[in-house]
C-alpha cells in the first residue's frame, strides 16, 4: 500500500501558529479600534453633558424670567382704584414693624404710613453691605451671601383675581372701590359674614440674589400677617439681575403713556417712582451652570442693560435673557 510523502508535511504545518509580527499587527488593530470607540464614547459623553448643561441654563433663565414677568405685568394693579393715592387707604389697624417688613429707601413699607407709599422700587445691592437701601433681604444666615452688583426689586399690589372664599388667616385681603381701599385679615366679620365681596387678596414680593456656597439663587420675600417672609430658593443658578425702566415724559402735564426713555434703576428718581412716570420695565437675567465644564475658561462679558458682567475666568458657562413689559392699571385675571 502506498502512502503520499506530502501528508506528513501538511500535518506539521497545520500545527503552526500566528507568527509575532500577526500577533503584532492583530494588537495594534484592537488598540487602534478601541481608541477610536473611546473616542467616539468621550465625545458623546461630552455632548450630551453640554446638551443637558445648556438645557439646564435654559430653563433656569426661563423659569426664573416667567416669574418675575408673571407678578411684574400686574404692577399697579389695585382693580377699581389705583394704590398710590395715599388717602384713599383705610388700614383697619394693620401696620407691621419695621424689624420685618422691607422698607425702601424713603421708608416706604408695606403699607402707606406717614404719608409715605410707593407700589414699585428698584435698587442694587451695594459692595459694602451696610449701604444697603433695604435692609431686609440681608438675612442673618453665615451659610449665604448677597451679590454685590446685582439688582433687587419691591412689588406691591393686589392679586390678579377676586376671592370671595378660602382666604387664608395669615394673608391681607382688600376691599376695593372707587372710593377708597379696606384692608382686612381672613379673621375680620366682614369678611367671614360676606358682608365684603369680593376682595382681593393684597401682594407685597421682593425678588433679590443670594448665593449659598458657589450657587447663587433668585429667592423672594412675601408678605404674611405681620411679617414679611423669606421663601425658600425659586431658581438656582441666576447669577446676575438687572432691570431698565421705561419712562414717559417728565411734566406730569406733557405724559402720554408712551415710553420717551429706557434708563437703570440707579437712574430713576424718587420722583419718577412716585408720581406714575415709570410705565415698564426691561428684565435682564445672567443664568449661569451649577457645574464646571472641564477645559473651559470663560472670560466673556456680558451686557445687561447699563451694567456689564465680565466672567472671571472660570469654567463656568453661561446665559443672557432678557423680557421688556409694560405696566397698566387694569384687570389681569392671572391665578398667582
């Protein structure tokens, strides 16, 4: 029987493995494979990092524009009449110390007193904190701080709708007509017999920043039975607030409703805030990330209204919004 001489050599052969230079080029393959996913990975973690960060910017902005729009579009507004006529007030007895309430600079509080009322006030919070024009928003709390440069506003005025039930206790409620203006607290007869109806429900909100570590906040203080109250934080991550008011004509005579100009708050007079001349208001929000973005330096300046906002250089980002409105006296029927 014959057997092929060539068998045995194949046998031996098939036995051989892959030589070091496959061996070699099968590694570098895999590495250069794996970089390339690792790559594909970071950059997709990356973005979908920036994508939520700038999201998160986004509706912090808005967030935070929608309420102050919302309780600054009913400035002035005290349905039938209007607030700033000092004698058509009939306080029944409320008043609240000048330790709580928020007194603005020519120690307008809550309620008129001493002849003195003002339904709309801005300021700025100042570098030195014992200049500060109202002293409220100062809280005693060593874990927070003001912003120094960034603006502050006071609202006074009566709810968007009337109530004729479910008033609550440690809350002021209005009675409002051409001829004058009650006020009352849920406790009073009138109310309970419905011998007033309807009333309205009376606001006073000031919106300022704080921050609490390296997080600043927009937060509001509003009013309750004998006090003003600080509420917790609205929004998180609003770094800077501005406002410009829109003016008319500066002889009361000459006034059209028009707005003639758009200035800062340290430019409004006290008498462009007490005699009607401010008629809008342009909001400048500066929402900054709550995190760093790793590799980014940010130096950019940022304009709102009269002042300027340079980054100092961190690795946070941000972004600008801002909303312009008008004021009227009229019936706004907004559950707020």
């Amino acid at each position: 029987m014959n057997h092929s001489p060539v068998i045995p050599c194949l046998l031996k052969k098939s036995q051989l493995g892959y030589s070091i230079v496959e061996w070699m080029i099968v590694i570098f393959l895999g590495l250069f494979l794996t970089a390339g996913l690792l790559t594909i990975f970071v950059s997709s973690q990356r973005a979908t990092t920036e994508s939520l960060s700038s999201g998160e910017r986004q509706e912090n902005a808005s967030f935070a524009l929608q309420i102050l729009t919302r309780d600054l579009k009913q400035a002035y507004f005290f349905a039938q009449t209007t607030g700033e006529n000092k004698d058509l007030w009939e306080l029944n007895g409320a008043a609240l110390a000048t330790s709580l309430d928020c007194i603005d600079d020519i120690s307008s509080g809550t309620f008129p007193a001493s002849g003195k009322y003002r339904q709309l006030w801005a300021s700025t919070v100042p570098t030195v904190i014992a200049n500060l024009k109202m002293a409220c928003i100062n809280d005693s709390d060593s874990a927070t701080a003001l912003i120094p440069g960034s603006g502050f506003i006071s609202i006074k005025r009566a709810r968007g709708l009337s109530e004729t039930s479910g008033f609550k206790s440690d809350r002021y409620y209005l009675d409002i007509k051409p001829t004058g203006i009650n006020v009352y607290l849920d406790d009073a007869s009138e109310l309970t017999t419905g011998a007033v109806s309807p009333v309205w429900q009376y606001i006073h909100h000031v919106y300022y920043l704080d921050k609490e570590g390296d997080i600043p906040r927009l937060r509001r203080i509003r009013l309750e039975k004998d006090k003003m109250v600080r509420e917790e934080v609205l929004v998180e991550g609003i770094e800077n607030m501005q406002f410009m008011f829109a003016l008319d004509k500066l002889i009361p005579s000459e006034r059209d409703g028009s707005i003639h100009a758009f200035v800062g708050a340290s430019q409004v007079t006290a008498s462009d805030w007490d005699s009607g001349r401010v008629i809008g208001i342009k909001i400048y929000l500066l929402a900054r990330a709550l995190k760093t973005t790793p590799g980014y330096i940010n130096k950019d300046t940022y304009q709102l209204g009269t002042e300027s906002f340079t980054a100092p250089g961190d690795a946070y980002k941000r972004e600008l919004v801002s909303h312009v409105l008008t004021f009227q006296n009229s019936v706004v029927l907004v559950d707020d």
